[in-house]
C-alpha cells in the first residue's frame, strides 16, 4: 500500500513510510496525548458521568468503565515469550477506560500480552490518581472479575447469591458492556487494530495511541492549529475550515507531506531562476492513502 501511495504522491516509498512513522511518533507524545485523552477529575464533569452510567442499568456512582484488549501482533525477534498471551498468540495488552459516552478517557497501551490486567492496572496512573485521593470517594470504575474488587474499583461477584448481589451482578455486566462496545467499535473502525499488526512492537504501541485519538472529536481542535501554525511557516495558506473529520494521523501526514511539497516547489522555482528545467516532481495534495496499510 506504501508503494501504491508513493506512486500516487510522486515519492519514494521510504519517503512515505518516514512520514507516517514521524506522523504516529508525534501523535503518541504524551504532550499531544494528555491534549484529548485524561481521566476527568473536576465534580461537574463526574457528576454527569454517574448521571450517564446511572441512566444505562440503575448503578449508582460508576465514573468509567475499564478493560483490556489484546491487538495481535507478529513475533518479535527480541523476548518473544513475554508477548504470548493466555489465547497463545502474540500481542500488546491495551487497558482502555471508557467513558458512558464511548470517549476514551484513559489508555496505557505499553505492555506485552502474557502481562496480566491486574499488573498493568497496578503500574497505571489512574491506580495513583485513585488511591492518593486525587479522585472522589464516591466515584467507581466497574471492571470484570480478572481485576482486584476496590473501594474505586467494583469488580462482579464470582458466585452470588440469589437477590441483591444477583440484581447487583446484571446492573454491573449491562453498564460494563459500555467499554466492550466501544472496544468493538474501534477494532470495525479500524481493521488494523483488528488482524495481526506487522510492526515491532514498540512501533505498535504508538500506532495503537494514535489511532485511539482519531476517535475523539476535540482532534479537530488541536488539528487545525497545528496545520496553521506548522504550514503557514512554509508559506502555505491551508484552508482549515474545509477540516470537518477528526482524522489527526491523516491531516497530520497531509501536513508533512504539504512541507515535502512546498520544499520541492521551492527547489524547482530556484531551479528556474537559474535557467535549468525543473528537475522535482511537485507532490500532488490528496490525503495520504498510506495510513490505510
């Protein structure tokens, strides 16, 4: 697919694969990163979550609702054994938190399969924020059975009785099915998340951040501020408000290659200023096809 987009684009294929790696590695930053994605801590905003979960199933105080998913990936040539998972495939563990909304509000997408949910949730900020009294006492996250139950933390009980812990057990798997539906979603909305990714994975990890922002619509923002600030200092007057799509890792790459194309258009214009033809093939402006690979 890269070469297919190079040939579209008139540049090299290491060319767009550069572009695409500089594009993910600066999505993942965790400056851009806390930009759209942070676990709300102001009483407004938790309030209307509880009003939102309470809404789904009756639960009362439920802030978020956490999991983990594993993305496939293929072995690495460095400590294969660790990124073998329970389902004996190879994979990064991603713990995700959603909102009742379907808004990520918490992602570590860092460890390698075989590490355990419990184990990432322990070495997590959200663990911190929760336990140094950073979030309210009245505020709950639900998780299924394979996370340690907590005063933040309300995990489903493994044998209830019947009665209120039965009653307590349907309003917990009704509200969790938030995050395994918005897990759902994202792996259909990007089939990449989906197979088997066939990258190092340390590669994954920021491919996985990145593609986990373009489902927030507060990307716009940040998107067309930087594609002003970054592109009219080479001299480009981008048409921003034509921008309606939270696609980042897009209009990001779009970006760079609008400086290739701008540096290339330079180098002809002194080119015929000197009487020599133009040697540089300028880079036409459709959106970059090679984030589809």
């Amino acid at each position: 697919m890269q070469q297919c987009s190079s040939d579209d684009l008139g540049l090299s294929q290491p060319s767009v694969s550069r572009v695409i790696t500089q594009t993910i590695t600066a999505l993942s930053e965790p400056l851009i990163v806390s930009e759209f994605i942070s676990f709300p801590l102001d009483i407004p905003t938790l309030q209307a979550q509880k009003t939102a979960f309470m809404n789904i199933a009756g639960f009362p105080g439920v802030v978020g609702v956490i999991d983990g998913t594993h993305i496939r990936i293929i072995a690495p040539s460095e400590d294969e054994d660790v990124y073998v998972n329970r389902k004996r495939y190879h994979s990064i563990n991603v713990q995700v938190v959603f909102s009742a909304d379907y808004r990520i509000v918490d992602i570590v997408a860092k460890w390698p399969g075989a590490t355990h949910d419990a184990r990432i949730l322990a070495e997590s900020g959200l663990r911190h924020l929760s336990e140094g009294r950073r979030i309210p006492t009245n505020c709950h996250l639900l998780g299924d059975s394979g996370y340690p139950c907590k005063r933040w933390l309300l995990t489903p009980y493994l044998h209830p009785d019947q009665g209120s812990q039965l009653n307590y057990n349907r309003a917990h798997k009704k509200t969790r099915a938030v995050v395994e539906q918005g897990i759902g979603q994202l792996k259909r909305r990007f089939h990449i998340l989906h197979g088997e990714v066939r990258l190092a994975p340390g590669k994954v990890c920021k491919v996985i951040t990145a593609y986990k922002l373009q489902t927030l619509p507060r990307t716009i923002g940040l998107m067309n501020r930087m594609m002003k600030n970054t592109l009219h200092k080479g001299g480009i007057c981008p048409k921003v408000g034509m921008l309606t799509e939270p696609s980042l890792l897009i209009c990001m790459s779009w970006m760079v290659l609008e400086q290739l194309r701008w540096q290339q258009k330079a180098g002809n214009e002194a080119l015929r200023a000197e009487g020599h033809p133009s040697a540089m093939s300028t880079v036409p402006i459709p959106l970059l096809k090679a984030l589809c690979y």
